[in-house]
C-alpha cells in the first residue's frame, strides 16, 4: 500500500516547491553529509543496489537539495540519491543549494521520506510524532494538513509505547503492525517481550496473536479476582513465573502440599516452555 502523502511538502510550507527551476551545481561528495534528521533509520539495499546501477548508466538524473553548513554542506532531500552515487563510484553529484533552519531541515526531511518512500511503521510513527512536537499540532490538525485518517495518525503513533526489543521487530518486519497493534492490548504489558517472542517462534498470525491475547487476558482477569484471597507471597511468586515463562502460572497451595500450573497453547508453546525450564 502506498504510503504517499495527500497534500505533500506544500502542505507545511505553502509555495516552497521542490520542483522549482533553479541553479544546479556540481558538488563534491566529500563536501556533504547526511541530514541529522533524518527520519530513515533503515534502507532497502536491493533498492539501492538497483539505484546505484541506474545511476552508473544514466547518472543523477534529478538534483538532490543541499545546505550549506560550515564549510560542508548538508542533505535536505535526496539522500539514496547520494548513497547510490557513492556506490557507484562517482566524485561529484549535481545539487541545488538552498537555506533552511533546523526546524525546516527536519520537516521537509521527514515529509520527503512519507511521500516518496516506504518507511517502517516505527519511523512513519516517529516522523508523525515529531512532526506533532515540532509544529505543536494535534494528531487531528496533523491528520488534516497531510491528507491522512486520525485513526492511521494515531494508531502509529501508539506503537511508540512498545518495548524498543518488539519495536525493532517491527522495524526489521518479523513483526507486523498489526502483531504490534495486537500485543498493546495485553493487560500486563511486561508480558509484551515473552509473547513477542513467541508469535516469531510460532508465526502465529495477527488473528492468531489477538486470540492470544484475549485468552491471557481472561487469565490475568481470573487472577486479579482471585488475588484479594491468596498469601502475598504466592502471588509474588505467580507474577515473577508468569514473566519468565511468558504464559499464565498458577500456583495453588494447600495445607500440605502444592502444585505449580504452567499454561501452553501448543506443541511449540510446551517446547519453548521446557526449553526454559532447563536453562
């Protein structure tokens, strides 16, 4: 699915076109460095690869957007565009120079990125995020000026609130966003990492993953209503297993005697579970 923006680049900076005719200069690739905001944290290599070879045939055929800091110059817009022509081994890349504050740096770096490429679900949700702090707008107001739904706003947005071990899964695509989405609606959200782990192991699905997630919830819901009735100790004991083990762990105690109950949910599940237990 195309992640191109509705109103684009002009919708932040009215009239400030990147298309504009203007002087082109050749500048040396040793005089520039990357942009600091970038929002890109990963890059496609099989679509660099194949950019670096149209670029050794047919060269830079569009300018990349530079500005000057220092004595260097820094990349406003069109840093593949520059990585293939290292790639490909040339020296210079024609360029157009322009003036930008930071702020504007970061804006058009991370509106370059949506409209033109396919980021991850972690960076799109960054770029919204810092974008929302940047111009100070709500997830509405920066829904509307970038031609989106609040609802894709927002629910990229909450993937920021997960683990940065599960996130960078995302990133990586061994996860999805819908397992992301899904596993922000575990009760107990130290159990987020653990059953992660075993969507991977398992490849359970997104539907897979919810009905996880409701069972477990159930668990956690039968727990607490039994919490008020159980010694402090057990129940300590309860929460540090079922964290360790990812799953529901009960721990039931009489007079004499007691068993401890480690829930699985299939084969894979119990071999990941007595994994563990022999660590």
């Amino acid at each position: 699915m195309s992640k191109g923006l509705g109103k684009g680049i002009n919708a932040i900076f009215p009239g400030e076109s990147i298309n504009q005719m203007e002087t082109v200069e050749k500048i040396s690739l040793n005089e520039i460095k990357v942009n600091p905001f970038q929002p890109r944290k990963i890059f496609d290599e099989a679509a660099l690869e194949e950019l670096t070879e149209s670029v050794k045939e047919h060269g830079i055929l569009q300018p990349i957007i530079l500005r000057k800091k220092g004595k260097l110059f820094e990349i406003v817009v069109g840093e593949r565009r520059f990585r293939a022509s290292k790639a490909a081994g040339l020296t210079e890349i024609p360029s157009v120079i322009r003036s930008f504050t930071d702020q504007q740096m970061m804006e058009i770096a991370i509106l370059e990125n949506l409209q033109r490429e396919d980021l991850t679900p972690i960076e799109e949700a960054n770029a919204y995020q810092n974008l929302m702090e940047t111009l100070n707008f709500t997830q509405e107001q920066l829904a509307f000026r970038l031609g989106k739904s609040r609802p894709h706003i927002a629910n990229h947005i909450r993937l920021l609130s997960l683990p940065e071990v599960v996130k960078e899964q995302i990133s990586l695509n061994n996860l999805s966003m819908g397992h992301g989405r899904a596993l922000l609606g575990l009760k107990q959200k130290n159990l987020i990492p653990s059953i992660s782990k075993k969507v991977m192991l398992e490849n359970l699905n997104v539907r897979q993953l919810e009905s996880l997630v409701h069972r477990t919830n159930e668990d956690v819901s039968r727990e607490t209503s039994k919490v008020q009735n159980k010694d402090i100790f057990i129940v300590e004991k309860e929460t540090q297993l079922r964290e360790y083990f990812g799953t529901t762990v009960s721990i039931r105690k009489t007079k004499n005697k007691g068993k401890i109950e480690i829930e699985f949910f299939s084969e894979d599940d119990l071999e990941r579970i007595l994994e563990l237990l022999e660590e």
